[in-house]
C-alpha cells in the first residue's frame, strides 16, 4: 500500500521515496522514469581496509578470510592499489534451513588511492590466517642522487 504523506525530511529536502514513486530526480533536477541499473543490487562486496603508513611505506590491511590466493588479483599504480577476489560458498544447507545469513559470498572489490606515490615494482602482498597485508615502498621525491661523472 504506497504511503500518501511524505516524511518531513522527504518534504525538507524534496526527496522521494523510491519504493513508492517509479520516477526519480534526473540529473537535471526534472522527474524521469526508473532505469533499471536502479533496480539492481551491487554485484560485488566491499573489502574493509585499514591504511597506515611508515616513514618508508603505505600498509593496506584487510581480511581475506576464505579466499585463495589463486582468486585474489592486487593491481597496483603510482597512486592507487585495487584488491579484487571471490569467496566461495561451499555449504550444503538449504536456503530455507538459515536463521540468519551476514558473511558475504562472491565477488569483492575495492580501489584506494593512496596519499603519496608509491613503487609498485617493489611491493609486497603477504597473507596470514586471513590477514592479508600490502606493503607499499614509498617514492621519496626529496631523495637527491649524486652521480660520479667518469672520463674516459
């Protein structure tokens, strides 16, 4: 049964309610109609990291608990790092049997950029009991090189 008042902060910020109107505000500001990328939910999950740094590195750090090394993809650049990988589910219980369902299965993904260059070349992804942990070497731009010139 859709609702026939708007909540106060529908009213106060002129939202809508999506489940009850099939248009919503386009870019222009003006109604329009459903699509249905709206319609869909997120196909991937969202890893949740801690980031930190060294005076030589960036540390990323998230659980990958579940996951085989063989279906983790770490894709680094200068500014950013992305983890991407799936969790099987392996279970033989029906979907009917659960009371509750809160660990995430399939594909994960997610992008950070990073607060300072880093040297891809040189970093390192190890895993431990779930941890896996990415250390980053940072690109030291004050670094001055001094290079002997050699005569011939």
């Amino acid at each position: 049964m859709p609702r026939n008042k708007r909540s106060f902060f529908e009213r106060l910020t002129g939202s809508i309610h999506i489940e009850d109107d099939s248009t919503v505000l386009g870019a222009s500001g003006k109604p329009s109609k459903r699509t249905d990328w709206m319609e869909t939910e997120a196909d991937e999950g969202q890893l949740l990291v801690d980031v930190h740094q060294t005076p030589d590195a960036i540390i990323v750090k998230t659980m990958v608990a579940g996951v085989k090394p063989e279906d983790l993809q770490i894709t680094i650049s200068r500014e950013m790092v992305t983890i991407q990988g799936k969790r099987q589910a392996e279970t033989t219980a029906l979907e009917n049997d659960y009371f509750l369902k809160e660990l995430y299965w399939g594909s994960f993904s997610r992008s950070i950029l990073l607060p300072q260059e880093v040297d891809a070349e040189s970093a390192e992804a190890t895993e431990k009991q779930g941890l896996l942990t990415i250390r980053l070497p940072k690109i030291d731009k004050e670094r001055i090189q001094k290079v002997r010139v050699k005569s011939s």
